[in-house]
C-alpha cells in the first residue's frame, strides 16, 4: 500500500523554518479503544501519517516514543526527522521554573532529542502536583504569562524543540502574550469543527501569523449529547452528494479554511479514510449549507466548576 503523501505548512517562528503536515494523529487515550497507541502511531506511520500530537498529561508519550524507535528498526521511517512530534505542558508545570526541566522530562520519555513543537496545554496554572482531571479551581494559583513564555521561549533557544505555542488561547490571551514575545506562538491549538467554527479567533491568528490547529475536528464526544456534526442531516446530505463520509466533508472543510488539524482515530479503515481529503473540492453551495450548522463549543473548559474568563 502506497503511503498517502500529506502537504504541509511552514511555522512562521519556527527554528528553520519547521514544516508541518496539515494533518496529525491525537494520541489522547480513548477508554474505548481496544488498539494500544503504539499500535496506533506504527500503523499511522506505515499508511503517512508523519504529525503525531501527544501531551505530558495524556500519560502517553512513552507509547508514543516506543512507536517512534520501532518505526526506525522496522525502516518504516529512516530518520526521526521525517516525523513532525508535539508535546504539551501540563498545567501543573505552568510555572516559569518548572518549564525546562518539564520539557527534557518529556524528551527522555520520548526517547528524543528535540520536539518539533511544544504548546502551553491551557492558560491556567495549578500547583505542582499529580495531573487530576478536570482541575479543581482551588488549585489554581496565578498564571504569570510573561514567565512563562520567556521560558517557552528558551527551550526553542536550546534547541530542545524547534516551535513554541499555545493551545485553548482566546483573542485578548494571544493579545496579551503578542506584546511581550520576542518569539511569537508559531500555533494555537483550539477545538474548530463544523458544530464551533471559531471564524472570529481564525481571521485574527490568520492575521498574526499563527497556524490554527484544530481539535475535536469531528466533534467526538458522545458522552456530551448528540453530536452536532456526525449525526447532522446538511453533512449526511453533502456526504451523498460527494460520496464521502461525513468525517471527510469536515477535514475536507478545515483544509480548505488552511488549518492544520489532529485527527483521533486507532481504527485502521477510518484512519486511512481520513487521509482521502486531497483530492477533490466543496463547492460554494456546500459552503452555503455549512454556514447555517448551529454552533456551538463543545470544550468548555479544563477545570469543576469552569471559568467565567476562559473564554470571550
């Protein structure tokens, strides 16, 4: 099977001048999924995939490193440079003197040398502790942003990842944070799915030079309520037009809105459909359609009870 060959977009602040291929593989554990993630990131790997999204607070980026050297042995890969690999700082160590030593902590349970980005996971900070999921507020303390990025900003010096950036940053966060950096976020990675399509914070970040990364492309959560995406009539009505699925009206959408986004799926078949966006168009009536989708966010927020300022 020939391997899909996925584009790619330059980080603007990145050392080098980093590409990234516009779609990744979320490693976030799925309780339902029967495939491990080393499983999953091998088979990723094997069909093109080159982008794998993990975070210290996922608990898998020892999986994600075995896949890693395996994908080498096997010569599935020949080099670790071919792979574009993210990592994200848990809230936990948002603290400007835990951030380095968090960040070589990852590396070492990758087993790699550098990341090729590392993100701000939220714009909160806790005390440093064990990762509790969701946050209790009683745990936050002050989020110094300034601290923070400052060290964000050293680790890209050190080499230890080739691009910094942020993930759950509204406007007026990267407002902030724009007018201190001496390096600029190269992406913010934020839900935008046809159910939140976030036009507003994807001009503005468009504007500033900012990849848009997507998560929850698809809108998983079912556990939430009813999907607004999988399950929506004007989807299943374009899906039969183009003879797609619905998943791939939606990727097909955030690629032509030029975002990157992270696909999270250890299912073989729905892996490989995932990739089969490049090579046809909505048209301009779909778009039409797509703009009446009731919006609405799904990701509230990380923390019991959620936060009044997360968001504008």
């Amino acid at each position: 099977m020939a391997a899909t060959t996925i584009p790619q977009v330059t980080l603007h602040s990145s050392s080098g001048h980093r590409k990234m291929p516009v779609i990744g593989l979320g490693t976030a554990p799925e309780a339902t999924s029967t495939v491990t993630t080393k499983d999953a990131v091998l088979e990723a790997i094997k069909q093109g995939y080159r982008h794998f999204d993990a975070a210290s607070a996922y608990g898998v980026e020892q999986s994600v490193g075995e896949a890693i050297a395996e994908a080498l042995k096997l010569g599935l890969i020949q080099s670790r440079d071919e792979l574009f690999v993210t990592s994200k700082l848990w809230v936990t160590d948002n603290h400007a003197h835990t951030i380095v030593p968090a960040l070589q902590k990852s590396l070492r349970t990758l087993q790699l040398e550098y990341l090729d980005l590392y993100l701000i996971h939220w714009p909160i900070a806790t005390k440093p502790g064990k990762v509790v999921y969701p946050i209790e507020v009683s745990e936050m303390v002050e989020f110094d942003l300034k601290g923070v990025w400052e060290s964000m900003e050293e680790c890209q010096k050190l080499g230890l990842t080739k691009a910094i950036g942020v993930s759950n940053f509204s406007i007026s966060r990267l407002e902030k944070l724009l007018s201190f950096a001496t390096i600029p976020p190269a992406v913010n990675q934020v839900e935008v799915n046809l159910g939140w399509q976030q036009q507003q914070l994807r001009e503005f970040c468009r504007e500033k030079g900012i990849t848009v990364t997507a998560f929850s492309p698809l809108r998983k959560g079912a556990s939430r309520g009813a999907n607004l995406v999988m399950d929506n009539d004007i989807l299943k009505e374009l899906s039969d037009a183009h003879g797609k699925t619905v998943a791939q009206i939606c990727l097909r959408w955030l690629y032509e809105q030029d975002l990157t986004f992270v696909v999270k799926s250890y299912d073989k078949d729905r892996m490989k459909q995932n990739l089969g966006i490049f090579d046809w168009s909505l048209t301009e009536d779909d778009y039409k359609k797509i703009a009446e989708i009731h919006q609405d966010r799904l990701i509230k927020g990380p923390t019991k009870p959620l936060l009044d300022d997360l968001w504008e």
